[in-house]
C-alpha cells in the first residue's frame, strides 16, 4: 500500500496547480465555464487522456494520478466537464471504444456520464434524465439500456448520444453550485450507438474514488483558506486565531482533511493495484469523505463570521460545491449502508 506520493506524482500536482493558479483563479470561477481554459488544460497538460489507455492516444496512467489532478482542480473549484469526462473515462476502461477514447484523449470530446437507464430500440434511444452533469456543456452522452438478450453487463449495454444531435433536448437546471452545472436531458428516438456490454462490477466504486479525490482538494483549500484568515482577521484586539474555540475548531478540521487524505490514497492506490480491496475502499471514501468535506466547507464559512454569508466572499462557493459533491453518488447514508454489508456487520 502507498499513502505517499512518487516524485512523478508531486510533479503532475505541482504543474497542476500552477496552471490552474493562473487560469482559473477564484475571482474567474464565478464567471462559470470557459472552454479556453478546458482547451488549453487538455492542450497543454494533456489532463483529459490521463486515464485513457496509450493505444487510444491517452497517457495510460492509473487512478491515483487522476486522483492527484482531481484534488488540484476540486481546490481550484474548477467549472466545466473535467469530472464528468473523467467519469465517463473510467466507465469506457470496461468498455473501450476507440472513437470515443480518442476523442477524449485528443481534448475534442467533453462527455459526461449518467447512471439513469434509457430504452433503445437497437438505432435510438429514448427516455428522460432529470440531472444531468455538465449537460449542457458536455458533446457526447453515455448512459445504459438494456441489451434485449440478456447477456453480458447483466443485459445492459453502454450508448453514447450525441447532445447536440436530433431527438435531444436540453433544459439548463439552476444548481446549488454555482461553479458546476445540471441540465435536464430528454431523449426522443436521438440516434444512440453501441459501445459494447455495461461492466458488471468495479466503476461505480472508481467514480467513488474519484470524486472523493475532488471534495479531498474542496476540504484542502477550504482549510487553507479559514486558517490565512483566523491569522489577520482581528476581534476584540486579537487575531481571531488565538482564541481557544477558533484553534480547536481548526484542529478539528485538520484533523479530518488528514484522515480524508490517507482514505483516498488508499482507495486510489486499490483502484491501481489491489481490485480485491476497491469495493470496501470505496466506500469508505464517500462513508467519509463526503461527510467531512461538508463539515469542513461548513466550517470554513461559519468561521469567516458574517462575511462568509455575502455573495462577494468565496466561502459559499466552498459550501456548495461541498454540499453538492456530497449527494452527487448518493447521501453518505447509502454508502455507509454499502460498508457495513460488505464487512458483513
């Protein structure tokens, strides 16, 4: 087991941080998306085919340097489709396609993935998604349906939809975060075609891992951000940082960022290596991490005083997508649930 990052791993962190540091700061955020600094973070870093295989032009690397790239951008409450994508690139490692990989490897394609079973007909698919990730900015939909024979991926086969296509209706939701959008998707007989059988087992504990790797970098700059703020902010003639219940709140949260982080090394280091030990890793992830995360965004807000509550601070932006991120798989309830049934309790 490996809790700690390879130098390689720090280096793809640090090239991470930096570029986002500059194009996609905090202030910009609440602008939204911004397909240059999608281009550019796939054209210049190559983030999007991380995880796609070499074969189909990706880098070919594991889910513990998604994992790293994740925690960066969650920090930087990056807007646009880059979890989505990535979500829908772990779903396409059980089921390659090569046009759809290359795509995404390549930075043309932003996809998103819906767990949301549609109908098809063997040409087109039909049927409704209320919450779609990304839906509006995403090109490519994948999303599940039956097989019609009952064979492998348990009858169900992946399809991929075009959005932009005929027979699609897209509707923008107003989200809780701001900085991450929602659509409604309808489908009306919209052209769908095959990319091969749904994997039984294995990618809804990677998109597990995955997304806690993202509230892991939300619970990071959350943290950062409340303890540079309790060092200047002055009450009653002194810094705010040196009254008991501030310090012991911090400590608090500190403690539960570091717990958070060697639960994701873990998981993404199963993910990689130990797939035996993914299902229970996972879902101690979201059991967590997900929990946490909130209780930290909370915290960071709450601890800003009466500023934290304004429009013009950033620490409700922290909060959302704190909150958001926290039911996006499921209330940390189920996972917990998920737990307790593979440990047998």
């Amino acid at each position: 087991m490996k809790l700690v990052l390879s130098e390689e791993q720090r280096e793809l962190r640090e090239a991470v941080r930096g570029f986002l540091r500059t194009a996609s700061p905090l202030p910009k955020v609440r602008d939204g998306y911004d397909p240059q600094v999608y281009a550019r973070l796939n054209g210049e870093l190559g983030l999007s085919g991380l995880i796609v295989p070499e074969e189909y032009g990706g880098a070919g690397a594991g889910l513990s340097e998604l994992a790293v790239v994740l925690e960066e951008t969650g920090a930087a409450l990056l807007p646009g489709p880059f979890l989505a994508t990535a979500f829908t690139a772990l779903a396409l490692t059980g089921t390659p396609d090569k046009e759809l990989l290359t795509g995404i490897a390549e930075g043309r394609v932003a996809a998103t993935l819906d767990q949301g079973e549609l109908s098809f007909d063997g040409s087109a698919a039909s049927g409704t998604l209320p919450r779609v990730l990304t839906g509006m900015e995403a090109d490519v939909l994948v999303a599940p349906a039956p097989s019609g024979d009952g064979g492998d991926g348990g009858g169900k086969v992946l399809l991929a939809v075009e959005l932009a296509g005929p027979g699609v209706r897209r509707t923008a939701l107003e989200p809780l975060d701001l900085t991450r959008g929602l659509a409604e998707v309808v489908l009306e007989g919209a052209p769908a075609r095959v990319l091969g059988p749904a994997p039984k087992t294995g990618v809804g504990d990677r998109l597990c891992v995955a997304l806690a790797a993202e509230q892991l970098g939300v619970m990071r700059a959350a943290l950062e951000s409340i303890v540079a703020y309790a060092k200047v902010r002055v009450a009653f003639g002194r810094y705010i940082g040196s009254y008991q219940g501030v310090k012991h709140k911090l400590a608090d949260m500190h403690g539960k960022l570091e717990q958070a982080e060697s639960i994701v090394r873990y998981a993404a280091w199963a993910a990689d290596e130990s797939p035996g030990e993914l299902p229970e890793a996972a879902a101690l992830a979201q059991a967590y991490v997900g929990r946490a995360c909130f209780e930290v965004a909370r915290d960071h807000l709450l601890l800003h005083g009466g500023i934290g509550y304004t429009w013009e601070h950033d620490a409700h932006l922290f909060y959302k997508r704190a909150k958001a991120d926290e039911v996006l798989l499921g209330p940390p309830r189920i996972h917990r649930a998920r737990l307790a049934h593979l440990l047998e309790l």
